[in-house]
C-alpha cells in the first residue's frame, strides 16, 4: 500500500497568441487540424476553468464561434459533442472536430464564414503548476483539503493531469494505494461529470460528508447513552445556528 | 535618480484585495512570489507620472513587494529629441504615418544606451514596458530574463516603426501583449496578458454617498435626468461627436444627461479640436454636459460613473479601454463599441451590451435607460467577470507565473522540483 503523503497542486494558466486565424469553417478545419496540443487545450478544455461558477458547462470555444459567429447551430452542436466524448485524449478530440467539419462538403466550409473583426483567434494555454497546501496522509484530509481548495487546484488534477499525462488523477490513484477503493472510485464518479467545476466540487463533497454519517453513526453506537444525547444535542444547535444564518453570511 | 520611489506606507494593499478577491487569488500570488524568493524584479518605464503605465506600476509595485517579491521601478531618461523620436514612434506603431531618418534612429540607439548605463537592471527578472526602453536589452545578463510588456495596440503598426523595435523585440525571452490581435509575427513567445485596474485606488473605490455629492456638486450637472456617461479623451478614435449624435437620437424617446468627461486637451492640438467639433456639434443644448477634467481628477472621475445610470465607450478603434472594466467594476450598465480590446471586457448581454453604430448606441442606451432590472443584471455580472479577470493582484499573478514559465523553459535557473509547466 502507498502511504506517502499526498502533495496537491494547482495550475495557472498562461495565454500565447499562435498569429492563426481562421475566417470560415475551412479555416477553422485546418486550424484544428494543425494546432498545437497546447492549443487543443486551451480552446476545448481550458474553458472550464475560466468560469468555474457557472451555472452549466460552458460550450468549448470552438462550437461557441460556430454557434455565436459563424451561426451553425448544427454543426456547433456537433463539434460541442465531439470536445465532450474526449475530455481526455488530444488527438481523439482534434480528429472527431475534423471529422465534424469534414462531413460539411467544402464548398460550404467557405461559405460558412465570419464577417469582418470576428475571425477565430487561435490562442493557446501554457501551464504553470504550483504546490497548493501541505501534503495530506490519509483520506479525511484529502477530502478536507479539496474542499478548501480553489478550482484551479480540481482542475489540474482531475481534468488537467489525465489529459496531459493520459494516467488515473494522482489523488484517485493515491486513493486506491491507501487501501481506499470507494472513495477512489466516488471521487472518480463524480469528477468526471462534464460540469461546471464549482458543481463537480459541491456533489464531490457532499457524496463524501454522506458517506461520513453512516461511518460517524456506526462508531457512535459504541458510544454511552448520555455522550451520544449531548452530541445529537450538539448536532442539532449547529444545524439550527446554519439555519438562522442569513444567506451569504 | 531613476528609481521610483514606491511608498509601503498606508493600509496593506494584499489585505485589501484579500477583502475584495478572497484568498485564493491572494494565496496564489504569494505562492508564485515564494516560488520566486530571493530574486528580484525590476520594471522599467519612460515615465513614472501620467498615463496609464505609470499609474498601474504605482500600484503594481507595491502589490508586489507586498506580496514577497522584491520589485523595484526604474525609469529611463530622456531628453527632448528622445521624447519627440519616441512620441512619432508611438504614432506610427498605432499607424500614422511617419517617415524616420537615420538621426532619428541614432537618438533612439544612444539614448537607450546611456540609459543602460544609468539605470540599476541588476535584477533577476527584468521587464521593460513599451518601446522607449526596448533597446535597454544590450545590457542582458547571464541569468537573467527579459520580457518586453507592450500596452500598445501594434495591429495597424507602420512598417518603419516596428522595423525599430522588432530587431529589439527578437532578443527577449517573450513579448506580452493585451490583445491577441495586437501581437505582430514574433521569433518569442508572445504572451497575453490584459491591463487591470485598482479597485482601491481613488478612481475606483467605493465612495460616501456624502463624499460623491461633495465631488458632484462644482460640477453643476443637472441631476433631474438619467445620466449617460462617456469618460474619455476628446479624441476622434474616442468619437465623442458620434456619442453626441446617439444621443440625439436617445433624446427623442426618453429625457437624459448625457456626461462627455475627457482630460484638458491644453496640451494637446487634435484634442482642442475635437473638443470645439464636440462644443459645436452640442450647440445649445442643456441635457449635453461636456467636462474637461484634470489629469488628477481620479476622485471625480469615480464620482460620475457611480452616479451614472447608462457608461458609454463608442470607440472607433481602441487599445484595451480600461475605462470599461472601471464602469463594470462600479455595476454600471456598459454600452460600448466591440473594438480592441473592449469584447474582453464586455461579454454581450452577460456583462454589457456591444454595438457597432451611432444607431446601436442608441438604440441599446434607450433599452437600458428603460430597463433598470437589466441593467442591475448587467451591472452584477459585469462586477464579477472584472472582479475575476482584470484586477491588479491576476495582472500581477500572469507576470510572475510568466517568469516561472521561461524559467522552466531555460537552463532551469529557477526550476524546483515542485513547480512545472505542464508538458504538452
């Protein structure tokens, strides 16, 4: 079993001007086509951290040109789905948009263009990842120190990593080497909801807090009558005191 | 003396933001200046009074420091011949033409080194704002690294001009930039980073309501009417006559104020024109205030956004227009034109409303002036996506996260086991 502590880390994103451009479908084609994996990346994935409040999952930038400049909604749909079912694989991603553009006869490629000022800005994401926090020795900790921890740290591990190195998110693989497979296996679950990250962080935390209460229960029945009265009693000031709190204090 | 000064006197600046952002854009910044412990920064600029460099390095500095890593602000000297060599420069990267003779570029090359002589780059991390001081990279040290910020928008540069810098330019580790479409073909790295603004500076902290009036008050602007806003100079790029005519056309359907603030155009000859086109365009209207204000008048500039219900920017062409993130940061409703690097700031319907005709600035101004659940919507937003993106303590983050990256990308100067760039 792996006991050693896990070190968590976030990532800040830098953007660099590739001076490609792309006027109409053709071009867009040719641009994915040839782009840079940094590049994929930022246009396809990057996007779910720039808005990790979101009430949905932002549409990848590509389809939201298709969509928003050159008004295709059919073919954006298309390309939207085809970013979707590769969250982790550069070259999938690249060939199923290509073949979404691909299936457009030519001629129609260039017909589908954007006026003047609105070209697609190829543009791509340098990362720069940092330690985030102490390392964590077990679980509890783990989950404690995701739930303190800002989004860009979920997304370097559990969409950032596996996409860069094609393995298990450390923290999921560490999980299982703690001797941990549920847990690996829920945080597996629900990290890769294609969600909003903020969405993903609250459903991932409150899985893990339920998951607590039948472990809490089952070591408080061990416990004497009076200890288990006073921390129910205790329990339930906290829940009131949350209750009363006005929103957003 | 080439050293700024930079004064760490006063409330702490990382507790204001901390207030402002939380703490994980503050605990990022400190990671990154930790990471960076024991070099130092040096900024270099022509000028270190006027201007928006100036007054984002003020602050920037500061934050910096503050934040663990040592930064100090050099500025490079002039002379006059220097300062006119250099103002057509700046033109004719923004597209005037201008024709450069071999004097021209003989004042450029020995000013820059004799400043280099002058001037302490004895630092770690060097990073030289705009084309003034883009020729100090003769002084390069082993070791360290070089970054060219320019805040210029270089799309319509002259040939001849950028023929200057570019040679320049090629030597550094990386050129930033605040717009994808203002970096040129490059053999570096071109970075984008965009401008930001200090929601505790004066131009845009929260005021007193009594602290406004007192600001408002010698202003003398009828207060009966919703006021529209434009804060820019009386410059035909700004289109203040065409602000007017949309006006106009907003009037007919609905009573407002419309609020034209630029700086003195004193100093300026287009500007005085401009001006007298606007004066004379307004004729005798009453519901037309035109404002010239102090380069100074950070305190009333704020005092008139916050109190205006509609902040116009119809720009015909625009560097990065940082006077909108100032309206958005304040919850004002935003109309402005989708130019440069306005469409950043201003996301259609979600942060502001974009136009691209007198008629569409009418046409939003008049939907917004009747709209006030809208433009609170808009005005949230707009807070936030500022809040998020274009305030001191990100432009200051990119700047640090950029030198790490070159780092990592080097002879591994600076590499630490725990820090990487992501392999791609």
């Amino acid at each position: 079993m792996n006991h050693a502590p896990l070190s968590l880390h976030g990532v800040i994103h830098l953007v660099r001007a590739l001076r490609r451009r792309a006027g109409d479908l053709e071009e867009l084609r040719v641009g994915i086509a040839e782009a840079p994996r940094s590049s994929i990346f930022y246009h396809a994935v990057q996007h779910r951290l720039r808005d990790p409040a979101g009430d949905d999952l932002a549409p990848d930038d590509f389809s939201a040109w298709t969509r928003g400049v050159v008004q295709h909604p059919e073919t954006a749909e298309r390309l939207g789905f085809a970013a979707l079912q590769h969250p982790q694989d550069a070259d999938g991603m690249r060939a199923a948009m290509v073949e979404v553009l691909e299936a457009i006869p030519k001629s129609q490629r260039h017909e589908r263009d954007s006026p003047l000022g609105g070209e697609f800005e190829f543009l791509a994401g340098e990362s720069v990842v940092m330690p985030w926090g102490p390392p964590v020795a077990d679980a509890a900790a783990l989950y404690e120190a995701l739930a303190a921890a800002d989004a860009s740290v979920w997304f370097w591990h559990f969409i950032e990593e596996p996409w860069t190195t094609g393995a298990t998110p450390t923290p999921i693989a560490w999980l299982r080497g703690l001797g941990e497979p549920r847990l690996a296996e829920m945080l597996a679950i629900e990290t890769a909801k294609p969600a909003a990250l903020d969405q993903v962080r609250r459903t991932t935390l409150s899985r893990w807090r339920r998951s607590r209460l039948s472990a809490r229960v089952a070591a408080a029945s061990g416990v004497p009558e009076p200890e288990r009265r006073e921390a129910g009693r205790r329990a339930i000031q906290g829940l009131v005191r949350r209750v009363r709190r006005p929103e957003g204090e | 003396m080439t050293r700024v000064p930079v004064s760490l006197d006063g409330p702490s600046q990382l507790d204001g933001y901390r207030a402002i952002v939380g703490d994980g854009p503050v605990q990022t910044l400190e990671r990154l200046a930790k990471h960076l412990r024991g070099r130092r920064l040096v900024m270099v600029n022509s000028t270190s009074l006027g201007g928006g460099v100036a007054e984002i390095l003020h602050r920037l500095v500061r934050l910096l420091n503050e934040a663990g890593i040592a930064t100090t602000w050099e500025v490079m000297p002039g002379h006059a011949r220097f300062y006119a060599v250099t103002k057509a420069l700046h033109n004719a990267l923004h597209g005037t033409p201008v024709k450069f003779t071999d004097e021209d570029r003989e004042v450029f090359r020995e000013t820059n080194q004799h400043a280099a002589s002058t001037l302490e780059l004895d630092g770690d991390l060097i990073l030289i704002h705009d084309p003034q001081p883009a020729g100090l990279i003769d002084r390069r040290q082993p070791g360290q690294s070089w970054v060219w910020r320019c805040h210029i928008d270089l799309s319509h540069a002259r040939v001849e001009a950028w023929d200057m810098i570019a040679p320049l330019v090629q030597r550094y580790d990386a050129a930033v930039f605040s717009h994808a479409s203002f970096a040129p073909e490059l053999g570096v790295p071109a970075m984008l980073v965009p401008p930001s603004i200090d929601p505790l500076s004066d131009k845009n902290r929260p005021l007193r309501e009594d602290e406004e009036e007192r600001l408002l008050e010698p202003l003398g602007i009828p207060d009966r009417h919703p006021w529209v806003t434009q804060i820019s100079r009386f410059d035909r790029l700004k289109d203040p006559v065409g602000v007017v005519r949309a006006f106009e056309l907003v009037a007919r359907h609905q009573r407002a104020q419309l609020i034209l603030a630029g700086g003195s155009a004193d100093d300026d000859p287009e500007g005085a024109e401009v001006l007298a086109e606007v004066r004379e365009r307004v004729g005798k209207r009453t519901d037309v205030s035109v404002l010239e204000l102090p380069p100074d008048a950070h305190l009333t500039i704020n005092s008139i956004q916050a109190r205006s219900t509609v902040l116009l920017q119809k720009s015909l062409r625009e560097g990065f227009a940082l006077t909108v993130s100032e309206g958005l940061w304040k919850r004002r409703a935003v109309v402005a034109s989708a130019v440069g690097g306005i469409p950043l700031q201003v996301q259609h319907e979600r942060t502001g409303l974009l136009v691209r005709s007198i008629e569409g600035a009418a046409y939003q101004t008049t939907r917004l002036l009747h709209a006030p659940a809208l433009r609170r919507e808009l005005g949230l937003h707009g807070h936030h996506h500022v809040r998020d993106n274009f305030l001191h303590t990100r432009e200051a983050r990119d700047y640090l996260a950029l030198f790490v990256w070159l780092a990592s990308h080097s002879t591994g100067a600076l590499s630490h086991p725990g820090v990487a760039s992501g392999p791609r």
